[in-house]
C-alpha cells in the first residue's frame, strides 16, 4: 500500500536524479583527484542520456495516469517509468575532450571538472530537497496536520 502511495508522487525519479547524482560525483571526485596522472583521460556518466531517460519516465508516467486517450498513446507499451533507467546509465565512460592534450597525454582541466561538479551537487542537492519537501508534505497530511 505505502509502496503504491509512493510511486504515485515524483519520489522515484527525484531518487533516480539522486542516485545518479551521487555516481557522477563519485567519477568527478575521480577525475580531480588523477589530473596529474599521466595518460589519464576523464570519464563521466551519459548525462544526455540520463536526462531522455529522465525525460522519457514523465512522459510515461502522464501516459500511465492519463490513461493514454490519443491513438498513439494507444500503441505504445505501457510501461512502469522505472525501466527507462538502465544499468548503462550509472556506468562512467570516458568522456570526450574538452580542451587540448599536454605533452604527458592527459587532457585535463581542473577549472571543466570543478564547474561539473559543483553543477552536479547543485543537481543533486536540489533532488534530496524536492524529496525532503514531499516527505514533510506527506508527514503533515498523515498527522493531519495544517
């Protein structure tokens, strides 16, 4: 019952934008901490990627409770907006150059990776508050409270 509760606000996609956030961090940090390293080339997760996800699990989400009126809506597979978030999605690959390779074959900038990462915990940030916010909500409307 709670689960269904649950699924029915943006409390699942809130925790998918967190767990992903708390990964990407995880690469970032990494590729801080090799920027002398040589032959090391930064990797990150597939934002875009994640965020067609992201963008893919709302549209079928309103599919889902809208009950899917239109006659494309009726062809498509209805799904739980959850699939879209496959394993592949958490996995860091190398990313693509930003900026020139130095003489020992690293293609660093620490001043790139810091702006990702401070981007990314304002990302992940925001999420943790949007959940905090919903579980205070639903915290109140238990207690029955104003």
């Amino acid at each position: 019952m709670l689960h269904s509760i649950l699924d029915q606000t943006s409390l699942p996609l809130l925790e998918k934008v967190a767990q992903f956030g708390q990964r990407r961090h995880e690469v970032l940090v990494g590729n801080l901490a090799n920027v002398d390293t040589p032959d090391y080339r930064p990797r990150d997760l597939p934002v875009d990627q994640f965020q067609n996800a992201l963008k893919d699990a709302i549209e079928q989400r309103r599919l889902n409770e809208s009950g899917g009126t239109s006659a494309a809506d009726f062809y498509r597979v209805r799904k739980s907006p959850q699939a879209n978030f496959t394993d592949e999605l958490f996995k860091a690959v190398e990313a693509q150059p930003e900026n020139i390779t130095f003489h020992d074959n690293n293609n660093r900038s620490i001043e790139q990776e810091v702006s990702k990462l401070t981007k990314n915990m304002m990302m992940q940030n925001y999420a943790v508050q949007l959940m905090t916010t919903q579980f205070s909500l639903m915290q109140s409307v238990i207690a029955e409270r104003p």
